[in-house]
C-alpha cells in the first residue's frame, strides 16, 4: 500500500511537471505574439508618419503628367448646376478655386461674397475664403474668426496660397494647418468652400504640388479651378493703372524720381511698346518683378495674355479648369458669377435683386494717373522751386486747381495710341481670344461673328479714353499751370 501510494505521488508529480512545461510555454507563446504585435504596430506608425511628412515635402512639378480632361461648361440659366463629370460620379464636397487673374473683377467678387459670407454658409452650404480686403468687412471678419457659433471661418490669408517662395512654405507645417482647417469643414459633412485670392496667380509649381497633395488628402474634396477671362485690350489698360497706383504698395511712387529714389509713370502708349516687347528690365524693378511674377512676358520675351498662362499653369496639376468670360453674360458680375459659375440659388437671388447703387459698392474704382504724371513732368522740368514739397501732396494741389476751375482729368488734352499700335493691340486681343476659346472660331461666320464682339468693345474703350494718358507738353504749356507750380 505504501508502495502504491509512492508510485501515485511520483505520477501526480510527473503530470504536474508536465503542466508547468505547458503553462510556462502557452506564456512564452503569448508574450511572442504581444512583442510581434508591438512591433508590427510601431512599424506601421513609423511608416504613416513618414509617408504623411513625405507627401508634404516640397518637390519639383512633374510637368510631363497630363491630367485627363473633363467635361465643363457654364451654365445658360441660373437655375442647371455645373456640369462637372467628376462630381457626377464621386459625390463629395466641391472646393472651388478661383486665382483671379489681376484686373479680372476679383476685388468685386471677393467684397461681394465677404458681405454675402454667412448667407452663403447658412442657405447654400458653401463657406467663403480667400482674400478679406474690404475695409468695411474687417471688423466683422475678425470677430468671425473668434467666435464659436459661426464656425466656418477659414485662414484665407495664408502666405504659402498667394507667394510659395517664402522659406516657411518649405515646412509641412502650414500646409497641415490648412488641412486641418479644411478637415474642420469636411467634417461637417454638408459644406462646399469656394476660395478666391488672385494671389494664387503667383503660386509657383511647388506650392500647387502641396495645394493639390492637400485638397486630394484622402481623395476628400473635388477640386475646380475657375479662371476668369477678360478682353485683353481692356486688361492691360488697367493693368497699367494697377501697377502705377501711387495709393497702393509702391513706395517709390511717392518719391521724387532722381537722387530720391522715386519712378516716373510713363505714358500708357510707352508702356505697351516696352511690354510687348518683352523689355521688362527697362521699366523700374518693381514693375519688373511684378510682371515676372505673374508670368505674362516669359523666358523667350514672349507676351501671353494671364488667363493662357494660369490655365496652362493649373492643367498641370488639377483636372478640371474652367474659363469664365465676364463679358459672355450682361448684368452684374457678381450675380452672374454666383448664379452660373457657383450655382448658389439663394445668394443668386439676393444678388440680382440689389439695386444697380448697391451693386456698385464692391467695385474697384480706377484711379487717375493724369494729375501725377503732370506733377512729376513739372518737378523734372524745374518749375517746382520748394524742394521740401512732397510729390502726393503737390498731387492733391494739382487736382484742387483743376477741379476749382471747374474741370476734372478727363479735360486735359490726352496722348493716345497710335492708329499703328491700336492696331497691333487689337489684333494682339483677337489672338489670345482664339488661343483661350478655339471653339468661338471654328468657322468663317463665327470667327466674324466674334470678332466683330471684340470690334465693338474696343471702340467703346478708345471713346472712352482708356488708352491715353495726359499730354503734359501741352498742359505745362499753359502759362496758368507754370506760375502754379512756381508759387507752391
């Protein structure tokens, strides 16, 4: 019995040996499968993290891909939305870029839709960004961007969409915060953004491969570039008043030409000489840069109209580009704009309704170069005797005389273009109409039929004056202008 007793505690002992082998191996087993676990997790973190910072790693565009083309067009009637085939067959929420051109009617749009922002969100599900320069919107911006319940504020001035050339659009980091930002409004499941900067006109091609790598993160938004498109002999006329706007972001005119450091306006008919030229390194170095900014004399000094250029520019990295001309339609042009190119039925409704004066609120007037050009003529040509005087103040002084007499600029005997160089603008105008809409020229009947359009909108323009500047010969002629000058 002892004996047996022996025996069944040596095999009680035995199995329970056999028991901890097994025990102590399941929780080998196990602890293999938690550190493989762990580290198939660490490497798949460590692998997103660096495919995420790569795909916002500045690179060289790759000029050679071309995006397939899709079907768009504008819509006839206010109430047929776009035809984007994209958007047709992948329902996601439409981002809407608008890089103006310069001197396209962006500034009207842009203060139109700032005064038309919460409508947009609240009754057409789109959010508004871009540029906010209108003054009487400021304040109001700023608190929308504070407060919580309105919470489709989006950073619309951020520097990598309007210059990539500033080193911090080399980091990731500002292009994470735009999509965070954009992730915001995704989020919400419901909402469109349409966003406009003229800036965008100056994006260079590593800024589009970051701004196409952010708008198609996780293939979230249906992207569309629309370009607006305006004749050209009226665009470079005012081109050239944007440019040698004193008021605006040139210091050197309101300086004295000479030892002070101040540039001379030239005559418009000069102007387009040197431009279609393509001699931009005569003209004064922020005119220059200007220019070459925004790519409308290029490498072989050869000049493109800017809505060629920004449709060849975006093609290279976005799908679907659309042309609007703002002379295809009559009436208001932000109307038209919200009606046929966003299709947002409520604020097209509110738009066209406004009265002609309150449509007019958001337009950028022109201002007149004629009384600057006088005033410099006369400072080069030694009647201003006080040497402290400023040139903006001797300006307004000048357009105090002439308005006390009863006239205003337009009265000025002007300097216009030559029938030689109106003819070279106005062929140079059809020229780049046929590049932009080869389909307004298929035949013999439409070609005239167009060109006749653009025929009749220059007469217009050269009634108008609009391509002529003061002749200050004949003004500092005048002996009255003369004694003027001299007794400032």
């Amino acid at each position: 019995q002892q004996q047996q007793q022996q025996q069944q505690q040596r095999q009680q002992g035995h199995r329970n040996s056999i028991k901890s082998s097994t025990m102590k191996k399941t929780n080998h087993q196990k602890s293999l499968v938690v550190l493989l676990l762990a580290a198939g997790l660490f490497a798949y973190t460590l692998f997103s993290t660096l495919t995420y910072h790569q795909s916002y790693t500045p690179q060289e565009a790759d000029y050679s891909v071309q995006h397939e083309q899709q079907t768009i067009r504008l819509n006839n009637h206010y109430d047929e939305p776009l035809s984007y085939t994209r958007t047709q067959q992948r329902q996601r929420p439409r981002f809407i870029l608008h890089p103006g051109p310069h001197k396209t009617g962006t500034t009207t749009i842009q203060c139109d839709l700032e005064d038309l922002m919460e409508d947009l969100a609240r009754y057409d599900s789109l959010v508004y960004s871009g540029k906010y320069q209108c003054q009487r919107r400021k304040a109001k911006l700023r608190q929308a961007s504070k407060d919580i319940q309105f919470p489709y504020y989006m950073p619309g001035n951020m520097v990598c969409l309007r210059d990539t050339f500033v080193k911090e659009c080399d980091n990731a980091r500002p292009w994470n915060d735009f999509t965070t930002a954009l992730g915001a409004i995704h989020d919400k499941g419901n909402l469109n953004v349409f966003h406009s900067d003229e800036g965008l006109s100056r994006i260079d091609a590593k800024g589009l491969i970051q701004l196409n790598r952010a708008l198609n993160n996780n293939d979230s938004w249906d992207v569309s570039v629309v370009i607006a498109y305006r004749w050209y002999f009226e665009w470079i006329a005012s081109f050239y008043n944007e440019i040698y706007e004193a008021a605006g972001h040139w210091p050197e005119l309101k300086k004295w030409p000479g030892r002070h450091g101040g540039v001379a306006i030239p005559a418009f008919g000069d102007f387009l000489d040197t431009v279609l030229r393509g001699d931009v390194s005569s003209l004064d170095s922020s005119r220059e840069h200007f220019i070459n900014a925004v790519h409308i004399v290029q490498g072989d000094n050869s000049f493109y109209h800017p809505s060629y250029v920004l449709r060849e520019k975006f093609q290279r990295h976005f799908a679907d580009v659309l042309i609007f001309d703002i002379h295809a339609f009559e009436g208001d042009l932000t109307a038209n704009f919200l009606c046929r190119v966003l299709s947002v039925k409520h604020t097209c409704a509110e738009q066209t309704t406004k009265t002609v004066m309150e449509q007019a609120k958001s337009r950028n007037l022109s201002v007149d170069l004629h009384y600057d050009m006088l005033v410099v003529a006369a400072y080069e040509a030694g009647y201003l005797l006080n040497q402290n005087l400023k040139r903006m103040d001797v300006v307004a002084k000048a357009k105090d005389r002439q308005e006390n007499l009863g006239f205003s600029a337009k009265d000025f005997p002007l300097k216009c273009l030559l029938p030689s160089q109106e003819e070279k603008l106005f062929k140079l105008s059809i020229k780049y109409e046929r590049d932009i809409f080869p389909e307004r020229f298929q035949n013999d009947q439409d070609a005239k039929k167009q060109e006749d359009v653009l025929k009749n909108g220059f007469a217009k323009s050269i009634a108008k004056n609009k391509f002529c500047s003061i002749d200050t010969t004949k003004v500092l002629n005048d002996e009255g202008w003369k004694l003027f000058f001299q007794a400032l």
